[in-house]
C-alpha cells in the first residue's frame, strides 16, 4: 500500500533544500505526497530553530498538525529545532514518533519503518558533510526556480549565532555534484538556480584544488539556465575577484546579497563581524557598484544588540538612508541561549528593539520610494511567477529575489506564462512593489 506524504518546511530555503531531500528519499522508499495533512500517513514538519520566533512558529505549527493528523498517523519532526531541543520536543509532542536533526535526510526513512515496527525514534547526531546526491531530490518550490545549497555549516565567530552550533563547521560540497544538480535543473526548464550557503562566499575555502565560488559560477555558467542567483555573501569576501566574475558572466543576475548587521564598529566588534567604520562600509558598497553594473544590494541589520545606544541607532538609520539599498532586513536582536551575546551587558529592551526595527523599516521605505520613482518608464525582463485568472501576473526583475523580496505586478498579463520571462515597462509601486505595464514575451522567453 502506499504511503501519503504531507510536507511542511519552516525557516530559510536553506532548510527548504533539506527538506526536499528527505522527501526524495521517502518517495524512494513508497511514499506519495500529498497536500492534505487529514489523509496523510505521515506528517513531516522541517524546523527552524536560529531565533526565538522561530520556535515560536515551529511549537504552533506542531501543535496544529498534531490536532488535525488522522488517527494513526505518524508525525515527524526534523530539522534545526531538534537538533537543539530534542529532548524538549519529545517530551511537549507525545505524538511525535520520529525526531531527528539536520541530517535527516539520511535517517528518515528508515526511521519511519522503525515506528511501524512499534518504535519510538529520537536520534540526533554530529552534522555531516553535505549529501551527495541531492540533484535527484524533488522540488517543492515553483518549477522554474530551483534552490541549490553549496555549502553546509559556518566558521564565522559571531556571537549572537546559533548556526555553528546547530549545523557544525563550514563544509563545501564537491563542485561536480553542484554543477550535476545544476544540468538536471537545466534539462527540467529551470530558469533561475539560487545558490545558497550560511556564507556563499566562502565556498571552496576549506578544500584542496583551488576551487572558489567565482570559478564555480563560471563552470555554472555554461549549464544554459538563464538566471543564476546568489545569496548570503559576506562582505569582507566579496573580492574583486568575485566581483569580476558578477560583472562577466551574463547568467549571474548582478544582485549581491552582503549582510551587514551593522555599521558602528564598537557594536560589530562584539558581534564578532568585521569592525569597518560606516565611512569605510560605504566605500566597500560604491566598489561594488564600481566593479558590477547596475548591481542590486540587498543586506540585512540586526537592531538592540546589547549595547546599542539611541545615537548608535541614529547612525544606523543614517546609514541607510545614504546607502540606498534596494532591499533590507531588519531583526530584533534575539537572546540565545549559550551564544557569547547573551552574556553580554546592556541588554535592549525588546519593546525598544521593536521600535527601532520600525523605525528602520519606515527609513529605508522612504529609500525605496525614491529608487522606485527613478525606475518608471524603464524597461525590464521580469520573470513570471504567478498569473492570475483576472489578467494580473506577479514576478521579478533580475533585482527581486524569490526569498523574501517584493515582487513586480503585471498588469494586462493576457499571453503570459508561468516561469517565462516577460518585458515590462515600469509604471508605479504599490508600497515595496512595483507596478509595470507588460510590453510583450521577451526575446529569451
């Protein structure tokens, strides 16, 4: 008999690639997805655990499913929380009968036919280098877009980071295995590959045989997938060299993901982050730019970190203002357990946090306004990824990522398809997102 399947991943789309490889090894194993928790065999929930909310989300989440499961079922918790908490989880989901941590993928199905051999499973182990393999997994994301992690663990000291805790040091995954996932995509109709790692920039560092992330993306390159994306690079290895490749390789899309966390360096000192001034950090981004034509910057800060001052905020939201970026993240410093920043003195309120993070957002939304403006009437592929019944698609220029960015609206979308590309001539915005006027298939479409 067959087994059903109902899948739910939580967190980043790194945690997404994991779970979409433990789904591949249970459809090798019998099972068949299904999008209906109420009839599924087995429940699978993937966890995030990297800050407070998120295990917030992952407690509810379970709690949800826990009720709505069928009798009998089986649920499965897997991921990052257990990997911390295993014991904990246990103990709250009596019903969950398979708990295991970051390397699940490995262990799951057998796990599963140990529980209907009458077992409890809980069983969370040293993380592994990355899985060989995973280009056979199965996508649970839109079928032109593809995420591929080429990187597994951090080496970074930052110290309000549970990541080396969770996911062990950093580890490259061998190059031809990337570069394998990468042609399966190609010859399935993928149109935008994201490469994704804790940090991407540093891919290559810590085997033998002079590989890096520039010389990958040149081999990535020649696949024939229109538009590869990255995503996670720290800023003090965006190298000239890294830079270079951006700018010459027509598939990489010149948009460059540089987390920051912060500019005062007092405060990035304790982080553990490169401790630049704002004036040097500006001068970093204006090299980029430099160096990648018409680069899109995406960053992201973390606001109330112990010992942030209002004048340190202040010079924050300055910063901001004066970079123009196209995209940022703010974060409320969040108070891990074990992490160095959770020790330290000059602990933030967290309404006060909350408040700066609005603030923030409220800044760079002005930012965008005025980068939006210089836009209308410029053309751009866009890269659809939704259409709707009433003639409105939804999609990307090469400056909108698919993890967490606003998106484009198409209107009069007659004659469009999903996971083609489109050219759109830009009109107006609606808050974070662009309105434009599609101006026909584009010529790559």
């Amino acid at each position: 008999m067959t087994r059903k399947l109902f899948v739910i991943s939580l967190g980043c789309a790194k945690n997404l690639v994991d779970a979409e490889a433990a789904v591949g090894a249970l459809l090798q194993d019998g099972y068949e997805l299904t999008f209906d928790e109420e009839v599924a065999d087995v429940v699978l929930v993937n966890t995030c655990s990297f800050i407070k909310p998120a295990r917030e989300e992952g407690r509810e989440v379970l709690a949800d499913v826990s009720r709505r499961m069928k009798a009998g079922a089986t649920l499965a918790i897997t991921g990052c929380f257990p990997q911390l908490a295993a014991d904990a989880l246990a103990r709250e989901f009596e019903r969950a009968d398979v708990i295991l941590g970051v390397d699940a993928a490995a262990e799951l199905a057998a796990a599963l036919r140990m529980v209907r051999a009458g077992q409890r499973v809980i069983k969370i182990g040293p993380p592994r280098p990355p899985l060989a393999g995973l280009a056979a997994r199965p996508r649970l994301t839109a079928p032109h877009v593809s995420f591929v992690k080429i990187a597994e663990g951090c080496d970074h000291p930052c110290t309000f980071c549970t990541i080396p805790r969770l996911r062990g040091r950093y580890r490259s995954r061998d190059a031809d295995d990337v570069v394998r996932e990468a042609e399966l995509a190609a010859a399935r109709g993928v149109i935008e590959l994201v490469l994704l790692a804790q940090d991407t920039s540093r891919y290559g560092e810590d085997v033998d045989g002079g590989v890096n992330l520039a010389a990958l993306l040149r081999r990535l390159s020649r696949v024939g997938i229109p538009w590869l994306r990255v995503l996670y690079l720290h800023p003090a290895r965006v190298t000239d060299e890294l830079a270079g490749a951006f700018a010459e390789l027509e598939a990489v899309v010149n948009y460059v993901d540089v987390p920051l966390q912060h500019v005062v360096p007092r405060l990035l000192e304790a982080m553990g982050r490169p401790a630049w001034t704002p004036e040097e950090t500006l001068r970093r981004l204006e090299r980029i730019r430099a160096l990648v034509p018409g680069a899109a910057l995406r960053t992201s800060f973390i606001v109330g970190f112990p010992g942030e001052a209002a004048a340190d905020f202040e010079l924050l939201a300055g910063f901001v203002e004066a970079a123009r970026f196209d995209h940022v993240g703010v974060f409320e410093f969040s108070r891990e357990e074990g992490t160095p920043a959770a020790a330290l003195r000059g602990q933030v309120a967290p309404e006060v946090a909350r408040a700066r993070r609005e603030e923030l957002m409220l800044r760079q939304q002005d930012v965008v306004a005025e980068r939006y403006g210089e836009l209308e009437g410029e053309t751009f592929d866009v890269l659809v990824d939704r259409v709707s019944p009433e003639g409105v698609a939804a999609g990307r220029t090469y400056f909108q990522g698919p993890e967490g960015d606003p998106v484009t609206i198409l209107t009069d979308a007659a004659g469009l398809r999903e996971g083609r590309f489109a050219r759109a001539e830009i009109v107006g915005r609606e808050g974070y997102e662009l309105v434009a006027r599609a101006a026909g298939v584009a010529r790559r479409a």
